[in-house]
C-alpha cells in the first residue's frame, strides 16, 4: 500500500511541475527513479535480513540435529550397558539365591513355623501375633544381612571397571538392583507358601495374597537397608556387625516384646522397618480389631483379660495402613538413593 501511495504521489508531484504538455516527465522514468534511490535500498536490506535469519535457523537446526543424535547415542550407550550388566548380575544373583544353604535355611524356617504353630486358633492373640512378628523378624534380617555384603565383595572389581571407563556408575547401580528384584522374591514366596497355610492363618484367599505382598515388599526395603549400609562402609565385616545392631534395635522397638518403650528410645520405632511391616500383617489377619474384641467379649469382660489386652495394645487403635504403606515405600527409595550417592564417593 505505501508502495501504490508513494508512486501516485510522484506522479502527481510531476504533473504539478510541468506547465506543457511538451515538458510532461516520463512517467514510467520517475517511478524508475524514485524505486531505484527509495525502495531499492530498503528491499536489499530487508532480504539481507531475512537470509540472515535463514543461515541462522539452518545452523539452530543443524545444532539440534546433532545435539539430538549425541543425546539418542549416549542413551543408546548407556543402555546397552544396563543390558550388559544386568545379564551378568542374573548370573551371579542366580547362583547366590538358590544356593542350597540359603534354600535350606528357608525351608528349615518355613517348616520349623509350620509346626511351632500348627493350624494355630485365630481366637489365640498372643500365639498368633507371636507367628506374625516371628515372620517380621525372619523377613527383616535375613535379606538384609545378605544385601550388606553386595558392594563391599564387588569393591576391588567396581573399582577396576568403573576406572576403565567400562560402564556408568547408574548402569551399574541400576542392573545391580534390577537384578535382586525377581531374585529375592522367590524364597519369600516359597516361605509363606509353606508357613501360611500350615500355621492356619486366615483362611481366605485374598489374605493370602496381601500377606504376601506385605511379606514380599518388606524384603525389598530390608534389601535396601542393606544395600545403604553396605555402600556406605565398604567393609563386609564392619557392615555385618553395623546391620546387626541396626535389625535388633529395629525388632526390640517393633512393637511385640515392648509397649512402653522408654521416651529417649521410642523415636526408633518410627524408623524401623519391622515395625510397619509387623502393624501390616496384624491388619490383614485382624483388621482393626472389632470383630476380635466382639468374639472374645471384651467389651463385657467374659472373656480372658490378657488377650483383650493384646487387642487393646496390638491391634486397636495403630495407625491407618496407607501410612505405613507409604512409609515403607519411601524407605524403599530412600535406602537405594543413599547407597548410590554412597558409591559415588569411592573414586577409581
């Protein structure tokens, strides 16, 4: 439009300054002219311009094609590295879990609680939530003390690879801890299999199953207790006696052998792994109690006064399972982030 406006322009300008016809300017010459000293210079300015923009974007993209392609090729890298790792940790996990004496041990419990507490009566509180914190014990050291040795056996090896460069710290960190996931699941499984249907827990499918899973997630955050403390000290002997001290502290404030635990010492419970795992278990055999204190006669004394203690102190009034779900889950997480950060300190 300025273009159209600017030609009329000269062209009325022209007509106002020839008197003649003989002195009317050539049109087609003026707007020549006024194209060649106004707009011309305007127009090789602006396609300057946008060339420039154009060899800019070409270089924007270029730059993020290649900055695509190098991120694609270290994903690529690093997981073909998990993939690498995680094959030889299946290996060695394989081995390691279904070692005879681990499987003996297993068993021998499994079995040893089976008849301890044959078809035991669900009327029976102290019996039964005695086989439940015996599970919670049983389930909270032994994977443990065996996770503990993890990082210090592999230290020499670790160190040696990662000094190569033969793999990432979270390639190797990751396939380790993929790799205990199916491995460790098997013998837990194994044991309440055997343990629940010989003890006569409640006999629903259903609880079954949530009683498994309790069992199953509960060996995972025990796992990872061993995995922090381990990476941690780097010393199989010095972490041994570390999670030793630790599983008992967390057994004796679980809950079962002590309700009044003294002030300065009651904060452990609230960090113990045994103990939300314990509170769990008692709420899929128990639920929150009612129907138990109903069926005894609590509420109207008939009934024995030591076992509606056990509902009062055990089974009434704990904490909503959600929570302790969520506590365990964050222990879950938080025990794998401290030994990863752990095993960045050690320096090849």
């Amino acid at each position: 439009m300025s273009l159209i406006s600017f030609m009329l322009s000269s062209v009325w300008v022209c007509q106002l300054d020839g008197s003649s016809e003989r002195e009317k300017p050539n049109i087609r010459q003026a707007l020549i002219s006024s194209y060649n000293n106004v707009l011309e210079p305007k127009i090789k300015t602006a396609c300057m311009d946008a060339t420039s923009t154009v060899a800019k974007d070409r270089t924007i993209n270029r730059n993020r094609t290649t900055k695509n392609h190098s991120c694609m090729s270290h994903i690529s890298t690093w997981f073909n590295q998990f993939t690498i790792l995680l094959q030889r940790s299946l290996k060695e996990r394989k081995h390691e879990t279904f070692n005879s004496l681990r499987v003996f041990q297993v068993v021998t419990a499994s079995l040893l609680a089976g008849f301890m507490w044959w078809h035991s009566d669900y009327r029976d509180i102290q019996d039964r939530l005695g086989l439940l914190f015996f599970i919670s014990i049983f389930w909270g050291v032994f994977p443990s003390f065996n996770a503990v040795f993890a990082f210090p056996q592999e230290r020499a090896i670790f160190m040696k690879e990662r000094a190569s460069g033969m793999y990432t710290l979270s390639s190797y960190f990751l396939a380790r801890i993929t790799a205990d996931l199916p491995m460790e699941l098997i013998l837990p499984t194994l044991f309440v299999s055997i343990t629940y249907w010989m003890t006569g827990l409640k006999p629903e499918l259903s609880a079954f199953l949530m009683t498994l899973i309790v069992i199953l997630g509960y060996v995972l955050v025990s796992i990872g207790l061993g995995l922090a403390l381990g990476a941690l000290i780097m010393d199989a002997k010095q972490a041994s006696t570390v999670v030793t001290v630790t599983m008992l502290a967390f057994v004796l404030t679980g809950g079962y052998y002590v309700h009044k635990v003294p002030s300065f010492m009651s904060w452990i419970k609230y960090i113990s792994t045994t103990f939300y795992s314990y509170r769990l278990l008692i709420n899929v055999q128990y639920g929150d109690g009612k129907s138990i204190s109903s069926l005894l006669g609590c509420s109207t004394g008939r009934q024995n006064r030591a076992a509606c203690k056990f509902i009062d102190e055990d089974i009434c009034g704990q904490m909503h399972p959600a929570m302790s779900v969520g506590i365990l889950l964050i222990m879950f997480f938080g025990y794998r982030l401290l030994a990863y950060i752990a095993l960045r300190r050690i320096k090849g």
